[in-house]
C-alpha cells in the first residue's frame, strides 16, 4: 500500500474528540482530517458527502461521532460508515504511522482524491429468496434511506422499490431551492448502481393494499408480493378552494421536476408578475430562486414569514432579508379569488386578496404546506388513517396494529422522544427525518430485537442565507432566546419550553446547529436560563 506524507505534521498528539485537517504530499489538492475517535487516531476524508463541507469545522465527540456542520450528516470517526442522513456515501478512512519526525498515511491516491467510498451495496440475489423480499412504495428520501440501509447492513434479499414519480430518488431539497430541471442532475445514484444491488425500480403506481395475500397493487394492475413492506410516499402539496386555482392555467404547485419544468417554462426570459401563495420555507426558498429579474410578491396568512416555526422575530428578520432582494410581501391576508388574463383567459392574470388588493400575476405558485400522500389507503377496511391522513407507527416505524408493515416520512406519526416530546405522536416533513427513519427501517428489518437509536430532528432553507434549524417545536414552546440579529442574518434562535430548549435555528453561526442537534441527542443542551445570560453554545462540552 503506498505511503504519503502529511504536510507540516509532525506527531500525532490528538486529544480524545480533538481533530485537524492536514493536506497530502504528492497528492494534488489531496487532504485528510486527522481525529482522535474514541481513543482511536487515524485518517478519514475530510469533507462531508452530502455537499462537500469541512469536517473540521463540524462537530466531533469522544466517542467518535463526526457531524457536519452545514446539514447535519454524521459518519462514524473510526469507521467512516454513515450514521444519519442526509450523506449516502461514506468516508475513507486511512492508517496513520509515525516514522523519522513525521506522519504518513497509507492508501491509494484515488481514494485520497476521490475523499468519499460507495456503501457495500453490490447483492446478487436468488431466484428461491423472493419469500424474503421487501417493498418499498415511494421514490423520495425515506425509500432511498431504507435501501442503501438495507444491504449496508447486510439484507440478501430481493428489493422492489415503486415510484409514480417517473425517475430515480433525486435531491428533491433543490427543487424549490434552485428550480431544477434536469433530474439527472440531482439524481442520487443512476440505473447501474441499483441494477448492481438487485433492487427492482418500477415507475408504476401503487393504487391498493392487499394486507391478507401481503401484495400491492399497482395502476397497471401488477402484484407484488412482499415478506415487509415500506410505505414511503411522502407528501401532497395542497391547493386552494377558492375560485379560479383549479380551472386557470399558470398556477402551479411544487413537488416535482415536472413542476419545476413548467414553473420555469412559464417564467420563460424573466420579467414576469410571480405571486407565490404561503410564506413558509417552499413559499419563501422559491421567492428567493425567482427574485432576481421578476417582480415576485408572497402572499402569507401570518403577521410575519415562518411566524408559526421560527417566531415573529426571526421571521420578520428574514422578511428584511428578502425584501432587500425586491420581493413584496402582503401579509395577514386571505386570498379570495384568481381572476383569468385579459389576453388569454385561460391563464391566470391577477390573484385578489379578500381585502379587495389586487395583484398582477403572469404566474402563481402554491407553497401552503402538503398532505400525507395516502389517498392509496383510504378505502382500506383494515388499515386506520389519523385523521390527518398519516399512519401512527412506533419507534421502529411498524405501522401500529399491523405486522411486517412500515411508514415513513411524510406519512407517519411517530412517538417522538426529543426535547419537550414526550413521546406524542408527531409527523415531521423534513429530507433528513424520511432518510433517517428509512435508515431505522432497514435497521429492525435485518436485526428486529435492536432498539431504535434517537436522531435529531434536521433540516436546513436556502433564504437570504442558508438557515439550519434542529429540533422540533410541533409540541409547543412558550420563549424564544435570541443571540444576533436575523436581519442581518447572523443569529442564532432558541425555543423553549419553561427551561428546556425544543429546537434552535441559526443562520451564519456554523456549527451551533450541529452543536446542539448532538447536545439535543446526548440530553445536555445548556437551559433557558444560561442562553439567556449569553452562553455561546459553541463554548460548551460534550458529555464524554
């Protein structure tokens, strides 16, 4: 194995969670992170595999723990292998020697360059293991999660993944983001990696499930039978009943490349009157993507954006961000029509609000939240919806009252054990949470008697700055201690319940997020009082 010499290191006297960046002689543009984890010092790579951010600057502990610091991917420092989303590949990891007043690393130059390794993925599967095989209905974050989960842990048997959505799982986070178009360039893996995993892609339908034969039945009336079953078919974007949305063309919702194909021909060579209904993160990542050269106006039924999430501070912090950027914003309003365009009337040409304001629209798009996406299981006698249309799991996410049946993401209520929940049921819509609940799936699926580990609740918004919020507040909190000024977006936000801290947002603090989503996990975020009396959380230790 070839040795290479790091730069400028000259002993490997790492601290117990201590880490440092070194880059590699001979290797161009080749670095490693250097850590000590869990009393284990060696080489990884050192950038995240999601989107390529600096693992030094994340957050390690004692044990080995390595997070991200933009979005939240954690990996195994001794290992390398994956332990929460939103990463799918892994790290390498390379063998650390002392010799002659200096530090070498062994390894090959492609894999020093390259800074990420594929999962073990590859499984040839029997013709005589179809007893063994498991469905998963859904193309999004949860069916990839519970997939690559599967064989990394070692399940041989054969996979069936079913997606209405007419391509491979993407980075659907993009789509509202940056309006991309081409799904092939947000495509996690292609044909040949799921082909070498022995996992079926069928772009169908899943219209039925037949709990007593255990099969699905899809649009063009093929079975599948499964051993477990995986329902992962995320959300619903809802539209509004009031007059004019249903029948005028040029009103858009937003879930998928098909959408952004048509949202993004609409608005054509700019210049364009783009009224975007709802204020929170969809409405206001697309009014950031569309402001430059259109006249974009968000309309929103609260006093302030993302009031109900992040406050009424924080959410008119980021209103002055993104009205810097030109887009106008009426808000507390009600929408109460949309009118035709006097040269096409077939095509939107204003929306009117109910207090009689007018707005100008050569387009609209819609970004009032989303429905659990179970219209397939409605007419079930067997299976009981919530009544907001999601299926209560366990922490396992076994769908209760059912065997061999899980939900995901988007569809599911979980008992959530963070900060201030109590175990109460809670649905979830972020990328992070479907991923790394698939992650839990695959997990009971090959070993059923190990408990399910916590995981932070992540997600992360591309506004006048990139937002990353960690916890979840669904069950409430009566404070918000705020360090910074979001207008100026560098701030960091704490909600709290009497003294417990549910969640936390921030904006340009990298890495307070990551800090405390591993202080939310390990029961040793700092309390309302001390956050109150200024303690930067980046100051403060992880447990041992």
């Amino acid at each position: 194995m070839p040795q290479f010499k790091l730069k400028d290191v000259t002993s490997l006297a790492l601290q117990l969670g201590d880490k440092q960046e070194a880059e590699v002689e001979g290797v161009e543009g080749g670095k490693v992170l250097l850590l000590n984890a869990g009393g284990k010092i060696q080489a990884i790579g050192p950038k995240c595999t999601h989107y390529g951010a600096p693992l030094v600057k994340g957050i390690l502990t004692k044990g080995g723990r390595l997070t991200c610091p933009w979005h939240g991917a954690c990996f195994n420092g001794q290992t390398g292998d994956i332990e929460n989303a939103p990463a799918l590949d892994a790290l390498p990891v390379f063998k650390v020697i002392e010799k002659d007043g200096a530090v070498y690393i062994e390894g090959e130059e492609a894999v020093i360059k390259a800074a990420k390794r594929k999962p073990n993925f590859k499984c040839s599967v029997s013709s005589e293991a179809l007893a063994d095989r498991v469905v998963v209905v859904g193309g999004g974050s949860g069916a990839i999660g519970a997939i690559e989960g599967l064989r990394e842990n070692g399940f041989a048997g054969p996979i069936v993944m079913i997606s209405n959505e007419g391509y491979l799982p993407i980075d659907r986070t993009k789509l509202s983001k940056a309006l991309i178009t081409d799904h092939t360039k947000i495509q996690w893996r292609d044909d040949e990696w799921y082909k070498s995993g022995s996992v079926e892609v069928v772009h169908d339908e899943v219209v039925s499930v037949d709990l007593f034969n255990k099969a699905v039945i899809t649009k063009s009336k093929e079975r599948y039978i499964y051993s477990k079953l995986i329902l992962a078919t995320g959300g619903s974007p809802r539209n509004l009943p009031v007059q004019g949305f249903k029948v005028l063309e040029n009103i858009f919702l937003l879930r998928t490349v098909h959408d952004t194909k048509k949202i993004v021909a609409a608005i054509g060579d700019k210049g364009k009157n783009i009224v975007i209904i709802g204020s929170s993160f969809i409405g206001m990542e697309v009014a950031n993507a569309t402001a430059a050269n259109n006249d974009v106006t968000v309309v929103g039924q609260e006093s302030v954006p993302l009031e109900r999430v992040l406050g009424k501070e924080v959410g008119a912090g980021l209103q002055r961000g993104l009205e810097g950027k030109g887009v106008k914003f009426y808000m507390s309003a009600a929408v109460d029509k949309a009118e035709p365009s006097g040269s096409d009337s077939s095509k939107v040409g204003s929306v009117h609000l109910k207090d009689g304001t007018k707005l100008e629209a050569d387009l609209v798009i819609l970004g009032v939240g989303v429905a659990p996406s179970t219209g397939y299981l409605k007419e079930n006698t067997v299976i009981r919806l919530e009544e907001d249309g999601s299926l209560k799991t366990d922490e396992n996410f076994l769908v209760v009252g059912l065997k061999d049946v899980y939900a995901i993401g988007d569809i599911a209520s979980y008992p959530y054990h963070g900060p201030g929940g109590q175990g109460n049921y809670t649905r979830i819509e972020h990328w992070n949470v479907a991923q790394n609940q698939g992650r839990v799936v695959a997990h009971h699926i090959v070993n059923p008697t190990l408990k399910s580990d916590f995981f932070t609740p992540i997600f992360w918004s591309a506004l006048t700055g990139q937002l990353r919020y960690c916890g979840n507040s669904m069950n409430g909190w009566d404070e918000l201690v705020l360090q910074g000024d979001p207008g100026s977006g560098k701030f960091v936000a704490y909600y709290c319940k009497g003294e417990m801290v549910v969640a936390m947002a921030s904006m340009g603090v990298d890495p307070a997020m990551a800090k405390s989503a591993e202080l939310m996990k390990m029961g040793a975020m700092p309390s309302k009082t001390e956050l109150k009396g200024g303690l930067d959380i980046l100051t403060v230790p992880l447990p041992a």
